[in-house]
C-alpha cells in the first residue's frame, strides 16, 4: 500500500518539456500543447493536483485512442453580438474552453456582458481558470460544465447528471481575484481516484455508498456505488444544482446533457460581466476588496489558526510555487508520470 502522506517536489521546467513531447507525440501542435501544459500546471501550482498532470497520461490516452481530436477546428454554430454556441470539434477540453473564453470576454470588452457556450467539448480541468482569465481583465465571471454521470437524483441510486463543478472570479482593486472553484460533491472525486491508485480506503465521513445505500470506505465501490451529492442530509440541493447546470452547459447550447454525456459530449456555459454596466469598475473591486478585509478579519473559532477568504489558500500554493520553481506531487502522482515516461519512450528527467 502506497503511503498516502509521501510527496515529491518536482521542478517546473522538466515537466513543462515532459507535457508539451507527450501531447506533440499524440499529434497536438506545439503550441496548442504548450498552452495545455500551461493550464495543467496552473492547476498544480495552486494545489489543485487532481487536475493538473495527474491527468496527463489520461489525456494522452484519449488522444491516442483517437476519442479526443488533437487538431479542433472551432466552429461558430450560432452568435449574436453578446453570445455565441461554439462546436469544440472533440478537443482537448482546457484547450477549447480556454480559446472560447478568450472569445468571450472579448465580446464583453464590446458589450459590457457576454455569454458563451460550448459544445463537443471534453474535461476542463481546473475549473477555476476559466473565471480567472476574465478576473485579470477586471471583469466578473461564472462558469460550469457538464461531466460524465455519477450523481442520482436525491432519492434515487440511478447516476443521471455529472459532478458539474461551477467557478466563479470576481477581481478585487489590490491583490489577486476571489475565486470560488467547487464540484457537487463534497469531495472532488480525483481524491477518490487517488485513493485507489494508492489502495487505501477513504474516510466514511465522506458519504459514499454502494448501490444498496451503505456507507463505504472502498474507493472501487465508491466510484461504482452512489456518489454522494453536496448537502449531505440534504443531498437533493446538490443533485438540484446539477440538473441546472446540465440544462446551462449542456442543453442551452443544444448539446448532451445527463445520461447522454460522454468523452466529446461535454459542453460548458460561460458568463462574463463589466462591472461598468452597473456602476464604477473600480468601487466595485474595492468593494470586493472590502468583503475580503471583513472575511480575513472575523474571530476564527477556537481550533482554527486562520480564517481565509475563497481562493485563498490556493493562491498562496501558486505564490510559494511559482517562488521556488517548483511543484509537490504525491509520489504516486510521480510515479504515474514515470510510467508514462517510459510508456511512451519520452524522457522525463526530474
């Protein structure tokens, strides 16, 4: 059994080298792979490691099993001049999703408020980057996505919607945006998988189930059995969200929704706002600079050290790793990659 605990620190340079030949061997352009690496590691800068590189030799099998298309070409089905419904061509989900929001908040630069969404399209990683691309050009942004179903209905032991995680970023007037990245889920379903690569159990506490409704700790049954949907005891405000956000990113761009999504039938829902359509852009990021003040100056409770506003904590992962050239991997994370490595006759020297 793998120790849960044991980490590695990896250097920066080498993995980016490492992602660009993995995805440049499955075909992908060198620098539509170089911005896919670039996001990945976005995500592992902020701690995010369930969706960074953990996922690389996923991906690349998907590319190399001919499921993802490793040269989309992005179709404009439908536009006005404050939206448009994108056809993602099958490809790399951060790819898509990350040139579509660029068209997005383009769109808002114009108008104040632009929507957009898209369709074919594959796993967006971390959602959270999307929103902050928008939140570096000072504006306000929410986005989600659909996902493969593995959440039933509240009641039920049927998987019908996806974990769909939703983001949110909104700029402040010093310091880096507050950021609000969650899945429907109590958990992200990545520390699950984890888990199972690891052969360890997961704690009760988390609220997985097997298909008769019993708690378990078994990560196989867990990701076979009934995934718990956010709320708890009141799981059906978690199963509620998913439905409307199958109905934003999956059926608003008349794409696949529910039962029906799958690898290329994902699709996602992007909304970019100017505070200058409302008011002042600068009094309202010194507002959310305040909202953050008042948050940062709370009593914390007894047993906590320090009281953090929402993308926080990840921002001081990406601040300290950005700092040292590095990032801290799982050693089963590492080893994953090593295995790739040599998988693919692609040297990967950390």
């Amino acid at each position: 059994m793998a120790d849960q605990d044991a980490t590695e620190v990896v250097p920066l340079d080498p993995l980016r080298e490492f992602g660009v030949a993995v995805y440049e061997a499955c075909g992908v352009p060198t620098e539509d792979a170089a911005f896919t690496v670039e996001i990945q590691l976005t995500a592992d800068l902020r701690g995010v490691d369930t969706h960074g590189f953990q996922r690389l030799g996923w991906y690349a099998g998907h590319l190399q099993a001919g499921r993802y298309n490793p040269t989309p070409s992005l179709e404009v089905l439908k536009e006005t001049p404050v939206s448009h419904v994108v056809d993602g061509d099958g490809g790399i989900g951060q790819l898509i999703v990350a040139r579509t929001m660029q068209r997005t908040i383009d769109k808002a630069k114009h108008t104040g408020l632009a929507l957009g969404t898209l369709r074919s399209s594959n796993d967006w990683g971390m959602g959270a980057f999307y929103p902050m691309m928008a939140a570096a050009e000072g504006f306000v942004s929410f986005c989600t996505t659909t996902s493969v179903p593995t959440i039933a209905p509240f009641g039920s032991r049927t998987r019908m919607t996806g974990n769909n995680p939703m983001a949110f970023a909104a700029p402040r007037a010093s310091g880096p945006p507050v950021v609000l990245d969650m899945a429907l889920t109590p958990v992200a379903l990545g520390k699950v998988m984890r888990a199972r690569a690891e052969g360890r159990e997961i704690p009760e506490e988390w609220g997985f189930q097997d298909l008769e409704g019993q708690p378990t700790t078994d990560p196989e049954t867990a990701m076979s059995g009934i995934i718990p949907a956010l709320g708890a005891v009141s799981a059906y405000k978690g199963s509620g969200l998913s439905l409307f956000m199958n109905l934003l990113a999956g059926a608003l761009p008349g794409g696949y929704h529910s039962k029906d999504v799958n690898i290329g039938k994902r699709g996602q829902f992007l909304l970019v706002i100017d505070p200058e359509i409302f008011g002042d852009a600068n009094t309202f990021s010194a507002a959310v600079d305040e909202m953050v003040e008042q948050i940062k100056a709370a009593d914390p409770l007894p047993e906590v050290a320090e009281v953090f506003a929402p993308g926080e904590i990840e921002q001081r992962a990406y601040d300290e790793r950005i700092a040292s050239g590095a990032v801290v991997y799982p050693s089963s994370t590492v080893q994953d990659l090593r295995e790739l490595s040599a998988r693919m006759g692609i040297p990967l020297n950390i």
